[in-house]
C-alpha cells in the first residue's frame, strides 16, 4: 500500500487507516549487532533463515552445513557428507528440507529432523553456482558454470534439463513462474519456467557476481564487478537505480532484498559492512558493522524481522529490527556459553523472538 511506501525503514506491519502515512520508528531498525555466531571451522559462504523462521542454515568452506534454532541460536546440527567446500543452499518451502551444493559438482538433500542426507545429485560437469525450490517440497532447479539448467526431483531423477549461458546466479519468482538466470558475462536472461522458454535479455555494462528477485517479483537488483548495484523495473524491463558505496573486488557477494514487501536493498562489502538501502529512493540507510572480513552473504526473515550475514572471518552476525537485544557472542567450544559484547538488556530479545515463534515450537526447543 502507499503508506508503506513512504516508509524509509518498513519492518513492521502497517496501521490500515488509509489517511495516515505509516513511518516505523528508527528504534526498530536493525542497527545493532545482537548475536555473533561462533560454529564452522572456515569461511561462511552462504546463511538463509527457514521460512517458518524456526532455523538458520549456514553453508561453510570447511564442508559443512549447520542448523541453528532461532530461539536462541543454539546449534540443532551440524550436517556433514560433502567431499568439497559448500558455497550454496535453499531451504525447502516446508522448511523440513535442505539442498545444499559443493565445489565438486555435487548437490545434497538434507532431511532436518534426522540430520540425514536423502539424496545426492551428480549431473553438473563444472561448479554449481545456485539452486532454487520450485513451489512446492518435491523439486527444485540448478544451475552450474557447465551451461546446464537441471529440475530436479527430490527422488533423485531429473526431470528436465536444458542449455544455458554458463550460470553465476539463479532467482525464482515466489509461484514459480518466472527465472532469472545471470550469466557469466553482463547478461539476465528471463524464461518462463514453467516451460523454460526463454523470454527476453538485459544486458548490464559489467559482469554480474549475483542478483536478487523482489518479492512480488516487480524488481531484480544485481551485483556488478563494477562495484555498483542496479535495479530493474521487469516490466518495463529498464534499469531504475544505482546503489553505491560497498567495496566490491574479486569475491562473489550474493544481494538481497529485505524488509517487508523487500522494501531494502541489502549488499555485504570486502571491508566487513553490511550497506542497506532504501529501495524506492535509492538513499543509504545504514552501514552495519560486525565483521572483520568479507561479508558474503545475508538473510532476512520476515518471521523474526532480523538480518543474518555471513562472512569470511567464520561467524554469522544477526541483527534484529529491534534495539536492547542481547550483544553477545555463542561458541559452541565453550559448551554453547555466551560472551556479552555489551551491557544492554536481555529482556527485550527474549519476548521478541518468543512472540515470533509458536508455543509448539517453543515446546520442541525445550525437549531437545
């Protein structure tokens, strides 16, 4: 509604009356680090929250996926069993499932309960770069640098695989309609991914590292080679803005959007900030700082209304839109003990997360 997009920093849901113009407060905007997630060995690659916002899953260079519950980030598992580093992963839409993929061809079916792989596929040649689920729990579509698109059912066949551009990133509207696939070049190309037939191309002044689809698929932003960011109007099929700011050099930093209805532009940065945006103007929001090294990665969960970001220097930050979250630091090492990074209070972080989450869930947390 146009209420909502006069809000610079939408995080929470709007007021209905249609003569008030809705504004969230700034003390609800993620500006503060509340967790420092302390649990691989090597260099966090990929994070994504469930889409119940039960869990976050993290994809590491040290082979391993872990499993966190967002009650309190604690580790529920960690899911190991791939021969190369894990760069990628995608919860199913039931958030009972994972697909994850390596840097040797391979991609895995992870149940989350059991902690057990179902399914291993082997049908790329070269590195895979992305996978997506396709609406529904029993099949999900790849993409590598092999000039392959591959959907996939989760028995493990395939059920349709075409030629394409060599791959760096893949995007899937929410009804699976609709792929965006960036190429290794400077290229998006558009297919209706019911019948993967290709739709049109748009064509950027530099390489694309990754792009982003809008949650009601109206807008895609890409990250450039160049260090910028742009995005694009899909039905106009024209490019409408320019995000700048982050340092951007050699490395593959995956863009988001965030907020409600995706109203922010998220970008990690070489330097260890996450940049956030304003989608509709275009205006820098905030910087967020947490990191040491190269964040790679980040995930909004509407559910939790936070960002997750993950980084080279092997943690996962969270940041809740909320202030007098807990600041602290959870190192399962030290037998899952917390380190406070400051005096803030603890009281505020509890309710917020416990409201977000459903006594039955509350319940299963206590049992395990």
């Amino acid at each position: 509604m146009h209420q909502c997009e006069t809000c610079e920093r939408h995080v929470q849901s709007a007021d209905k009356n249609l003569y008030i113009d809705h504004k969230c407060p700034q003390s609800i905007f993620p500006l503060e680090l509340q967790i420092n997630l302390k649990g691989h060995k090597d260099e966090v690659w990929y994070v994504a929250f469930s889409p119940d916002g039960r869990y976050l899953a993290s994809a590491s260079c040290d082979k391993t996926c872990i499993i966190w519950r967002t009650i309190d980030y604690s580790i529920v598992r960690t899911l190991v069993g791939h021969e190369g580093e894990v760069s990628y992963l995608a919860w199913s839409p039931n958030s009972k499932y994972i697909v994850s993929a390596d840097s040797e061809k391979v991609l895995r079916l992870w149940d989350i309960e059991t902690g057990e792989t179902l399914q291993t596929f082997e049908g790329h040649s070269e590195t895979v770069t992305s996978c997506r689920w396709l609406g529904d729990n029993d099949k999900f579509i790849s993409g590598g640098m092999d000039q392959k698109i591959i959907i996939w059912s989760t028995k493990g066949n395939v059920i349709k695989q075409v030629a394409s551009p060599r791959v760096h990133d893949l995007a899937v509207s929410v009804d699976s309609s609709l792929l965006l696939v960036a190429d290794d070049k400077s290229s998006i190309h558009m297919y209706d991914l019911a019948t993967l037939t290709f739709i049109d191309k748009l064509d950027e002044p530099s390489v694309i590292m990754s792009l982003a689809l809008s949650p009601d698929a109206r807008f895609c932003v890409t990250e450039l080679r160049s260090g910028v960011l742009h995005m694009w109007d899909l039905e106009a099929r024209t490019r409408i803005r320019e995000f700048a700011g982050h340092v951007q050099g050699k490395y593959v930093i995956r863009c988001a959007f965030a907020g409600l209805d995706g109203l922010f532009v998220v970008e990690g940065s070489e330097d260890g900030q996450l940049l956030v945006w304003n989608r509709n103007t275009g205006r820098l929001l905030t910087r967020l700082k947490g990191h040491t090294k190269t964040i790679n990665g980040c995930s909004w969960s509407d559910k939790l209304a936070a960002l997750a970001t993950a980084s080279d220097d092997k943690t996962i930050s969270i940041w809740p839109a909320y202030h007098g979250a807990p600041s602290c630091v959870i190192d399962p090492s030290k037998n899952g003990q917390t380190e406070t990074l400051s005096s803030v209070s603890r009281s505020a972080a509890s309710s917020s997360v416990a409201a977000n989450i459903s006594d039955d869930d509350q319940s299963m947390a206590a049992a395990t």
